[in-house]
C-alpha cells in the first residue's frame, strides 16, 4: 500500500488531462474531484484463492450465492473461462467487504445520502467538457457487465 500511496502523492493531473482531447476517467468521481463535497462511500471486496486436487470443482466460471448462511457471495473457477483440462482446479472465493481508503473500491453504496453527494459531484463533472465520466465508480452506479458495455456503446454513439 506504501506504494500506491506514492503513486498518488506523484499523480499530476494537469499533465494528464493535457494528454488528449477526451479523457475517459472510470475512477472514483470523488477522488478525481479530491474529495472536494466529501467521500462517497463504497462497498469493498475480499479474495481468497485455492488450488483444488480434482479436476472441477463446480461446473462453471461462476456461481453467485446469495443465502446469508453462506459467508461468500460467488466462486470463481478459472479453467472454464478457457475450458481448461488440467488435473487440477483454481477457485477463487468472493467475499464482501466494508471499505475503507485503504481497499479497492468495487461497488457505490446506495442511499440517500450517498446519492445527493453524488449529485453534486455529477453536476461538476457536467462542467468539465474533455472529461468522460463512465463506469461503476465514476457514474456512482451500479452496473452489470452487459449495463456498462450499453452505456459506453450510447455515450460513443452520442460522441460521434
């Protein structure tokens, strides 16, 4: 974590918006706007990774659960992204978080709260013309994969 927190104290923004005539910028909208209205919150995750003895484990890619008995939300197989036939099988666990400055933020948390700071920033951002504002982070939405892919095909459509 040290180094990120380099990587941001080195971060010169001016430099990089002076890059190109449109920037898409799918970060955190609060952070870009150095949390000028405050911190939005967000909902974090956890990864846990193992190697099985077995050659499948469950099937599929993945499996969402969603029993609140079960402390993970999905399971990830990697060989069946690629049909993998190896003799053995990596899993990895998916489980939720509470966030905090320290971790990855993955998901907005919506509330009232939440979505009227949001709001200011988002009528900020509406002022910068060279900046796109797109995905989860940025738009403070969430979104499935399919949702962000229709989202980004329109603003291109709308752009050209």
């Amino acid at each position: 974590r040290e180094n990120n927190k380099e990587k941001v104290k080195e971060y010169n923004k001016e430099y990089y918006e002076n890059l190109a005539d449109k920037i898409v910028f799918t970060g955190k909208i609060d952070e870009f706007f150095e949390y000028e209205f405050g911190k939005l919150e967000y909902r974090s995750l956890r990864f846990e990774n193992e190697i099985l003895d077995k050659s499948n484990f469950q099937g599929n890619a993945v499996v969402n659960y969603n029993d609140k008995t079960v402390p993970y939300t999905r399971i990830i197989e990697h060989k069946h992204f690629e049909f993998g036939k190896q003799p053995k099988t990596v899993i990895t666990k998916e489980y939720p978080e509470n966030w905090t400055v320290e971790k990855e933020a993955y998901y907005p948390k919506k509330d009232e709260k939440n979505q009227l700071l949001y709001s200011k920033y988002k009528k900020k951002s509406e002022t910068i013309k060279n900046v796109i504002f797109g995905g989860r982070l940025a738009e403070y939405k969430y979104y499935d994969m399919h949702q962000v892919i229709a989202s980004a095909l329109e603003l291109a459509e709308k752009l050209c």
